[in-house]
C-alpha cells in the first residue's frame, strides 16, 4: 500500500458479518431449508458453514451473495474445539442446540486475541432457564429436560448473552424477559429473523426483550442488515485519505453516535437515496473518543477512531471502556510514525500530518482495516502481515479500496 489522494466513487456495503454468523447458528433450531440474503464472502461465514456442516446440516452458496441452510432431523449437538477455537462467535450455537434438543457440548471459544471474555454471564442466563452445565476437557456440556421461561437481568449487555438467552427462551415454556439485554441492531435483526420462523419476541433492540415460547418454529427466507462496522471502516478511510465516495447499502440510523463524532471532526455524512454520502476535505479536527455498548461508539469502531486521529489536527484521547488490551495494534501505528501514548484504558494521540510507510502486522480483523487506512496517509510503502485476518470480517477489501482510488493491492 502506498499513500493514496483523496477518495472517490461507490463502495457497496456487505451484509453484517456480527448478524449473519448468529442467524447461521439460530437456524439449527428448527429442521427445513432456511435462505439467507446478502450474506458476506468472508472467512467467518466460511467457518461457521463448516461448524454446521460439522453438526450434519448443508450449507451451500446458490448465488453470489445467498447461502442457503439445509437442517435435517439428525443434526450431532456438538461444536468442536478446532472450529470453536478459530471464531467465539460459534459459541451461540449453544442457545440454538438447547432450543432444538435440550442438550449441547461446546468447546470453550477461542476468537480475535483482545483479552478475556468470559462467558459467565450466558452460563447464568440458561442456568436461570434451567439448564445445567458440567465442563471437563476445554468443552461445556449442557442439558435441560425443559427449558422453562423467567426474568434474567443481564449484569451486562453482552451482545452474546442477549443472542443465547434469544435462541434458547423462544422455545421455552412461558415467558422469559431480558432485562440490560444489547441492543445492537445485528439484535434486532435476530430477533426479526426468529419472529419470523413463529417466534413471539417484543422488544428486540430495545433493553427489554419479552420473549413468549412457542412450541413449533419453521424456516424462512431472510435479508441481512448492512454491515455497520464495515460501513464505519470506508468512512474512517476518507476520514484519513479525504475525497467524496458513497457508501451503497449503509444505514445512517445504526451508525448515530459514530455520524456524530465524525461531524465534530470535521466530516459531512448524510443519509443518501441508496446509502451514505460523506466527504472529508483537508485535515480532520481531533476529538475524545469513549467506547460504549450499542447505542455508544462501538468497540469495534476505535481502531478507526486511533488511526483518524493520527493525522488529524491536535490531541484526541481515546478510553475503551469494554475489552481489556485491545490497544495492541498502537505499536504498529507507532511503527509508522503516529504519537500515541498508552495507559490503562485510554490511548492520547497527538496527530502528525502524514505518517511513514513502515512493515506492520495485523493483530485482528478491525485494528488490520485500521492499519491499512492509516497506510492511506504514509508516505512510501506499507506492508501489512497476517493480512488473513481481515478477510476474516471483509470481502475484498483491497478491491473495494483500489475501486475509489487507493492504491492497495
């Protein structure tokens, strides 16, 4: 990658990869032929197939974009380590094989490396539904003779959690409430999706979910929400590279806070006919970026937010309040030029008008995407390593990139 000008032209925006891995897990509930839409070409998507490929399920491509999901009635409930370990979203599939049978083995979950995140808090929600759980050798057995329905209040709104406790009350008897559930639209979408197989859900992407169990769910055909994050990535990349693109697909209502911050530095962005249009010129203005749970500035969102702020005019101080050690990519940013100092919880940029081109690795999916954006701004040649695992979250990056005028390859 070398330093590119300004941006231009249309990127389309994939389906949201944070929804269509827990809409592959949920469709394990019930037997039949679900079709999923707009579904991402992306490594994540191509694990979970295989996690229920795994299960005995048939997952096939039959269009570009559209994947459809075949579940017959001898699905094996279990998740093994070596497909668990590569993405901890797999580890949703146990609300889904606990509606389906009453019974899952799942291995604990493995993932992008940004610290520990346990998972006590889905453990005491199904315990709370009257599951029972027993863990030997790196898995989690659970079982219920019958999933009942109460209030859980969740100490968290942990996005996993919420999805769990979603796919496992739809079946249950009674009624269970989530009190401090997410309420993140790739929830909404979930619980758009589970309505429509016969589920009875009120409340979905507010912090009061209401879910009534039912006894018969069957499948559909559904469309993927845009992809939010990605959406925020090629905002972030004129934010550093500057121009006017269009953003084909995003939606402006899932990304307030974020359309917000990005105003104070200096960007416009609005809501166009088929998506987003926003436009950067000159220098952005530096901003305090805080991590929040959905409606906040998403976690996910802060790479982008470090690498803005590395060529934008004064200090921004950026505070994650949600994962622990996710500042691990600051040190390639480094590498490159950018001054930013650690502590704790919070990150002080001191923004610098270009950065140098420098060889860095990609921690993860979202602090890689941020490594090649701020490449956008360096001078000379940037070369990125363990580029796989932004293929994990985006399809054709690169491309996407070379298609409004950066030069990546």
């Amino acid at each position: 990658m070398r330093g590119s000008g300004p941006l231009e032209g249309t990127v389309a925006i994939e389906g949201a990869k944070n929804s269509v891995l827990k809409l592959m897990a949920a469709s394990l509930i019930c037997d039949g032929r679900f079709v999923l839409r707009n579904v991402p070409r992306i490594v994540d998507v191509e694990i979970m197939s295989d996690l229920l490929t795994s299960m005995g399920a048939t997952v096939r491509r039959t269009e570009d974009h559209v994947l459809t999901i075949d579940v017959g009635d001898d699905i094996t409930p279990e998740a093994p380590y070596e497909l668990v370990e590569r993405m901890r979203a797999s580890i949703v599939v146990l609300g889904a094989l606990l509606a389906r049978n009453g019974y899952a083995r799942v291995a604990l979950p493995g993932g992008d490396n940004f610290g520990p995140r346990p998972i006590d808090m889905h453990i005491a929600g199904l315990e709370a539904l009257g599951v029972r759980f027993d863990a030997a050798h790196g898995y989690i057995e659970a079982r219920c003779d019958n999933l009942v329905g109460t209030r859980v209040v969740l100490e968290f709104p942990s996005v996993g959690a919420t999805e769990n406790l979603l796919m496992a009350a739809v079946r249950a008897k009674g009624t269970t409430t989530i009190d401090n559930a997410a309420r993140e639209p790739e929830i909404a979408d979930l619980c758009a999706f589970l309505t429509r197989m016969g589920a009875r859900i009120v409340g979905g992407g507010t912090s009061t979910i209401e879910i009534e169990g039912v006894d018969e769910l069957a499948p559909v055909d559904h469309t993927v929400i845009p992809d939010r994050i990605e959406a925020g990535t090629f905002l972030a990349a004129v934010g550093v590279a500057g121009g006017e693109v269009t953003l084909q697909g995003a939606r402006a209502d899932h990304m307030d806070m974020l359309i917000r911050k990005l105003g104070e530095m200096g960007m416009r962005v609005s809501p166009s006919s088929d998506g987003l249009w926003v436009q950067a010129k000159g220098r952005l203005d530096a901003v305090d970026v805080s991590t929040l749970p959905y409606p906040g500035i998403a976690t996910d969102y802060k790479p982008f937010f470090v690498a803005m702020l590395a060529v934008a005019e004064g200090v921004g101080i950026v505070t994650e309040n949600l994962f622990s050690g996710r500042f691990r990519y600051v040190d390639e940013l480094v590498r490159m030029g950018a001054d930013i100092r650690t502590e704790g919880h919070h990150a002080v940029v001191r923004g610098r008008p270009r950065l140098s081109g420098a060889p860095v690795r990609a921690p993860d999916i979202r602090a890689g995407a941020a490594l090649v954006i701020a490449a956008l701004a360096a001078d000379g040649e940037t070369v990125v390593s363990d580029a796989s695992h932004i293929a994990r979250g985006y399809e054709d990056f690169a491309g996407k990139l070379r298609s409004v005028g950066a030069d990546v390859t």
